[in-house]
C-alpha cells in the first residue's frame, strides 16, 4: 500500500452524510439489502445526529459565499458548518481570538447569519432525496461532482 | 473531521470474485481490505469513495488470482488539532473522560485538560456511582455519563502494534487462572488514540452553555434515572 496523497480534500459532515445516503443508508430500514458496511451505518448514525441532517448543498455554498467578508481559514469553515454555532460562546472555541478579529458585533451577526442559512428544522428532515439504488455508473459520476464540489468550499477563504 | 485520501495498492482479487464486473469486484475487496481500519498517519477509513485506475490484472504462476495495481479514494477519519467534535460521553473514571462518537471511541479526556478546578466526586443521585464535577466560582458543573459533550482536539496518536510479551514473572501452574485478573485494568490495543481537551469557554457538555445552566442538566439527569 501506498499513500499518493493523504490529504485530497477535506470534506464536511454533510458531503459524507450524503455520500452514505446516496449508497442506499437512508431508505433500507433493515439495513441488510443495501451495499453498506456496518461500520459505515455507525458512521451514519452519528452524522444523522449532527445538524448535517438537515444541511443542503445550496445552503452550505450560500453559506461559504456570505462569510467571505470575516476572512475565515478554511479550519474554521469548517467547523462552523458541522457545529452550525447560533450562540457567541459556541462561536468562541472554534474562531481563534474572535473578538480582536471580528469584535462583538461581528460574532453577534455571524451566529443570525449562520441561524438565517441553516435554519433550525421545523420537520422531519427529508432524507428520501436520494438517489436511486443500482446506478453504479450514475454514481460514480455524482461522485466525481460530489470531488469538486467538497473542495470548493475549502478553497475559498 | 473527514479527509479523502488517495491511495496505491496492489490488490490481488480471488477468482471467486470473477463472475462480478471487475469495479465491483475490487471494490468489495478494498472494502473488505480497509473498512473500519485504521492506517497509521492516516487514520480511521470509512468508505471506498472512488476507484481512479486500475492497471494489470497479472496472474502470477501457481496463483488463480488476477493482481491489479489500484489507484482509489478513500474517506478516512481523521480529525486536525483544534477541531471541535460533538461526541457523548462513555466513561468517566479516575484518569479522566473516554468520549465515544459511536463509529470510533479511543478519545480520551486527561485530568489536566478538563476545566479546573475538576473533582472527581461520588454523586448521591445515584448509587454513589462518581462522576466529574468543576467548581465554577463554588457553583458545581456536573460531567454525566451520556451527556453530551464538546472537546477540541489536543493531539492525536498512533500507538505501535505491541509484539513483545508480557514477561511471566510466575511459573506457577495457576498462571492461567491469575491471567485474567491482571488483565482486567489493562486497556486493549488502541491503534489510534485521540487526546481531547474541554477546558475553555463553550466547551465541555453541550447543556453547560445553552443558556439553561446546570439546574436542566440535573433534571435531564434526574429523567433519566427516573426512565
């Protein structure tokens, strides 16, 4: 075994969640039918728990593109979007130093922004969206997306 | 938290796999080969994400097996220093806190990362069972087992396979009945060790910091026993 290259992108909790999801986690209730590994229905469980349940791709871009002005490292992107931090004293352990950098104000509006984004869920979190099983050939291509789209979020700060 | 990795591996699929189309095969051999294993330097691996080339197929003599040269994606596992998880707490005893994420479990909270002053104090509520407790400014901050926490990632660490023995110091013939004794305190092999710490504003568990204070974490508790 080899590494070629042992960080190729980082990914959210949401890009895994969904890439589990488009393996068939979501819609097999006896977890046996679908090609999913135990080990990765635990993983699923956990994600399930998080707030990536009920993220979006489109609000996770509308996200990274509004929080451009704070100047963020990518670390902490990170970490805002897995946590979705709607208090100050969440804001606090992730950002470092956020009240030199962004000041009182600045963690005040980022935590109404996170809220305003990713909205705390009214309903069940609709996870029927997925793709259907059997199409090996469809889901390696989303795969190749789902690349290009996990590594764009981290390249913007 | 989770990284794709790409990796090389020479892969030799059994012949019991021909009659699958070939990606299919490999696949469920990398799958069976890395699932739910760690790599030192690399951590926890998780999912096959892609297959980027396949090369070769050799069979060499006196073998039914095709050997192909792989190159392929995985998702590991492996959270950075100064990441912040959510997980649930597992144990908790004298040395400090295990936290478990449910897919991996070997996270360790040591005495001197945990806020302080932290003592370790039977709770009456339950049977004397002890559990953490900080003293904020003598108001007490309870640590349950169940609750959830947060913990930023102090380091992470990937211990070697022990090869050597354990030296026998007795050769009495009721070695083996002694064995399991000792062994009973001692941790089991953890390939991958993650230190965490919760000493700082907004970590430590989740109830701490959301505005309710410490009398909901004492009812959550109490509706617990009570279940």
């Amino acid at each position: 075994m080899k590494i070629l290259e042992a960080n190729a992108g980082a990914l959210t909790n949401f890009e895994v969640l969904d890439f589990l999801r488009s393996k068939g986690a979501a819609k097999d209730p006896t977890r046996v039918l679908a090609k999913v590994a135990p080990s990765e229905y635990k993983v699923y469980d956990y994600l399930n728990q998080t707030h990536a349940c009920n993220q979006t791709r489109e609000a996770i871009i509308e996200f990274v593109d509004k929080s451009k002005k704070y100047d963020l490292a990518k670390a902490e992107l990170l970490n805002i979007l897995n946590l979705r931090p709607i208090t100050p004293v969440e804001i606090f352990p992730i950002i470092e130093d956020s009240d030199v950098r962004m000041g009182d104000d600045g963690i005040q509006e980022l935590t109404e922004m996170v809220e305003q984004v990713f909205p705390t869920p009214q309903t069940e979190p609709t996870s029927e969206a997925v793709p259907m099983e059997g199409k090996e050939a469809e889901t390696m291509a989303e795969q190749e997306e789902i690349v290009d789209a996990g590594q764009e979020p981290m390249e913007t700060t | 938290m989770f990284y794709l990795s790409r990796i090389e591996h020479t892969l030799r699929v059994p012949p019991s796999m021909l009659h699958l189309p070939i990606l299919d095969a490999i696949k469920g051999e990398l799958e069976k080969l890395f699932l739910d294993k760690v790599v030192a330097k690399l951590g926890l691996c998780i999912s096959v994400y892609d297959i980027r080339s396949v090369d070769g197929g050799f069979i060499f003599p006196s073998d039914g097996a095709a050997t192909y040269k792989v190159v392929f994606t995985l998702i590991v596992f492996r959270p950075y220093a100064g990441e912040i998880i959510i997980g649930k707490v597992k144990e908790s005893d004298a040395n400090g806190l295990r936290i478990s994420l449910g897919f991996f479990e070997d996270i360790y909270v040591p005495i001197h990362l945990l806020p302080s002053p932290s003592e370790f104090k039977p709770d009456p509520k339950n049977g004397g069972k002890r559990r953490w407790v900080w003293d904020y400014d003598g108001q007490p901050y309870d640590i349950y087992e169940t609750d959830e926490i947060k913990f930023r990632i102090h380091s992470i660490d990937y211990p070697a396979i022990p090869v050597d023995q354990q030296p026998n110091e007795s050769n009495s013939k009721f070695q083996m009945e002694e064995q399991p004794k000792e062994n009973v305190n001692v941790k089991p092999f953890a390939p991958m060790v993650v230190t965490a710490t919760i000493d700082y504003d907004g970590l430590g568990p989740v109830s701490w910091w959301d505005g309710s204070g410490d009398a909901d974490a004492d009812a959550e508790a109490e509706a617990e026993e009570d279940s």
